[in-house]
C-alpha cells in the first residue's frame, strides 16, 4: 500500500490513480470520496506526491472540486510539451457522462477552464470512467472504461460484489488528442468476463499493452494482461495479479503503469476491502525473455 482510505477527502474511496513523474518528483492523481460507497456523488480529483515513487504523502486540497455533485472523477495525467501536467478526466456533471480536459502549471491546481473532449452520454448512458491516452506518431490512442444503461438492469449479487455488469473497453483516436473520434468495443479474445474495467495502457517495444480488472462472476476482480500490435485486436488475457484475501483485500481495480526503465515498470491500483476501497497499492512489473 503506498497511501490509504480515511483522509479529509478520501474517507471511504481512494481509487482510479495517475502517476507521473516531473523532475525528481512522482505525482499521483487519484479520486477520493466521503461518501458511502454506495453513493456516486462527492467525490474529488487529490493529490499525493513522492520522491521515490513508492512513499506518498497526500495533499491537504483538492486539485478538482468544480463539481461537488458530479458522479465518476477518473483522471489521466501527462506532461505537454510546455512542460505542464494536463488532465483528461471523465464525470457526470448531472447531464450525462462526459470526458473533459485541463492544464496547470502547478501540480496542485490551480486547473485551468475545464474545456470539452467527448461528450460520451448518448454511447454510454450507465458509465463512463478510467480514460487512458498512449500516443503513437502522431496519432493519440484513447481508451474508456464504459457501459451503457442496460447494465442496471442486470446488476447481480456475488461473492463480495454487487455487479452491474456489461462494462467493457473502448478505443477512439485523435489527430490533436482534444477531439475524440467514436469509441469502438476492443477485439479481446477467448474470455468469460462479466466485467473488464479499471485499465492502464502503455507502449513497449512497438507493441501495446493493456492491464485490467477482469470479473468472470466467481473469483475476486483480478488483473489480466494482454497485447496488440494494432491498438484494437489485443491477445487472450493471461492472469497477472489476484487479491490477497488473507489480508482483507477482494477486489483490484484502476491501473496505472509508469516505466521505470526498459524491463522494468511500477502499477499502481485500487484494493478494495469488503464494504471500501483500502487505498492505492503498488507492484513491480518485470519483462523477461
């Protein structure tokens, strides 16, 4: 665990983490909440900082708190090319779930006018979270957690979870990564999950790899990993990481993945405990021939 549940902000939710490093610095962007967890309002786009990457210390104010009644935050963090840290993050701001942008010079805000990326309501009604953008030449590559509204209606009671089933990910692109063409349900074979959320992308080598929470129903929301040349068509997921449930932990949710040098990468992810997400947990990612 490298922070946990229980702050001023962060009482109940401490999940959907983004980690970068600027200098000598690794920021941690993530959505806390004070809310039962059954409720999906309050919540707030924090901060916590570090100088290891592995020990954080959380921040005392929001970066985002524009929309106190908005349902989902989930934040992508990046450094442009003036050297500030943009944000995508997606929410419902009481008319529907829509992606949105900013900048700030200032790791801890202020964010500039949040301005319009996709208006993603009329394709999912139900949900929309976890955006995440690798770029590839010129071309950005995004990818959404999402849902649309039939997923209500098959919500369902397992082991640990009460499930709305039907989230999948979605792919688009964008020549200027500020529009967002269509998002279309990736290719990803031979699997039996009733869920696949919560994911982190990156590029390796030429080729794109894609982590996420995959629930077939049965066991706890595990880590599955898979891989694409193409962006779209990925390979059958192989588990990566399950819950460690001798210690109270049930669920692994939001990726994050930040390279630490070739063979070698830091995750970060959710760990839910019974009734709350636990806080942020990190492993190490080694590549071997």
């Amino acid at each position: 665990m490298v922070i946990e549940s229980g702050g001023l902000f962060d009482k109940t939710r401490c999940y959907a983490p983004s980690v970068l490093k600027r200098g000598d610095e690794y920021l941690m962007y993530y959505t806390g909440s004070n809310d039962n967890p059954s409720s999906r309002s309050g919540y707030r786009l924090l901060l916590a900082r570090s100088k290891d990457g592995i020990n954080f210390e959380k921040t005392n104010t929001p970066v985002l708190d524009m929309f106190p009644a908005a349902k989902c935050y989930s934040a992508e963090a990046y450094i442009q090319d003036c050297g500030c840290i943009g944000l995508y993050f997606a929410l419902n701001d009481g008319t529907g779930y829509k992606i949105f942008r900013a900048s700030t010079e200032n790791a801890e805000g202020p964010l500039s006018e949040p301005k319009l990326t996709v208006d993603t309501s009329p394709q999912f009604s139900h949900s929309v979270h976890t955006l995440r953008v690798v770029k590839s030449g010129s071309i950005y590559h995004g990818y959404v957690t999402a849902s649309s509204n039939g997923a209500r209606s098959q919500s369902k009671k397992y082991k640990h979870y009460r499930v709305s089933a039907d989230f999948r990910i979605f792919h688009a692109t964008s020549e200027d990564g500020k529009t967002f063409g269509e998002f279309k349900e990736i290719a990803l074979p031979q699997h039996s999950f009733i869920n696949i959320y919560g994911h982190s992308v990156f590029i390796r080598d030429g080729i794109v790899y894609l982590i996420f929470t995959g629930f077939d129903g049965e066991a706890g929301c595990t880590l599955h990993i898979s891989a694409s040349h193409d962006f779209v068509n990925f390979s059958e997921p192989r588990k990566l990481f399950e819950p460690e449930e001798d210690k109270c932990e049930i669920g692994m949710y939001s990726t994050c993945v930040i390279p630490l040098d070739h063979d070698h990468w830091r995750m970060f992810y959710a760990s839910r405990a019974a009734w709350k997400y636990r806080g942020i947990a990190s492993a190490l990612v080694s590549f071997e021939k």
